[in-house]
C-alpha cells in the first residue's frame, strides 16, 4: 500500500515539476506516472552504477556532482518517454531539484502517516 501511494505522490510531484517550471512538460497523468516509474527504475539500477564510476569526481566536489548524477537520471527519463519532455541539462538540473525537494516531503509525510498505525 506505500509503495502504491508513494508511486502516485511521485506521479503527482513531476505534474507539480511541470506546473511550477516551464522547462519539464508532462502531457497527463498517466504519462507521469509512468515517468515516476521509469525514473524509480533509473534511480535503483543506473544511478548506483554511476555514483561509483564517478566517486572522484563526487570527493573532488564535495558531493556536489551528486546533483549532476540526479539531472541526468531525470534527463535521461525524459529522453526514454513520449508525454515527459525536458528542454536541455539546466532544466533538468533544476527539475530534479525540485523533484527531490517534493520527493523528500512525500517520504516525510508516508513516514508520519504510515508510523502511526
């Protein structure tokens, strides 16, 4: 049942993404969620595998190309979907930030509601 409604408040995020900043479209809601999936998929098997290949890069910087690893997992989504578009790397640098900030108040929001049963 979390996972469900934390697929769907993913889904309901990217639409506040695209609504909030004119760089990330999403056609419907159906498209989001299946960018909410696709993106959760990218975010389970590539984006580890990168975290590694990059981590001098990430010491270097002080953990802040962790950003970059982020945009191009959001870039990268847009680039596998018809209805989810993303019109360069700056706008996905900045989705993706937006997407975090909304994706860490979900998991707060679930943590309260689900920690309470």
């Amino acid at each position: 049942m979390k996972l469900l409604l934390q697929w769907l408040l993913s889904a309901a995020a990217l639409l506040m993404v695209a609504y909030l900043y004119s760089g990330v479209v999403i056609s419907s809601f159906g498209a989001a969620m299946l960018a909410a999936l696709v993106m959760g998929l990218l975010n389970a098997v590539v984006r580890p595998i990168l975290v590694v290949l990059t981590l001098p890069v990430t010491v270097v910087t002080l953990g802040l190309f962790l950003f970059v690893i982020n945009a191009l997992m959001f870039w990268a989504a847009s680039g596998l979907l018809a209805g989810f578009a993303v019109s360069g790397f700056v706008a996905a640098l900045i989705g993706s930030l937006l997407y975090s900030v909304l994706g860490m108040l979900i998991d707060v929001a679930l943590q309260q509601v689900f920690s309470k049963r």
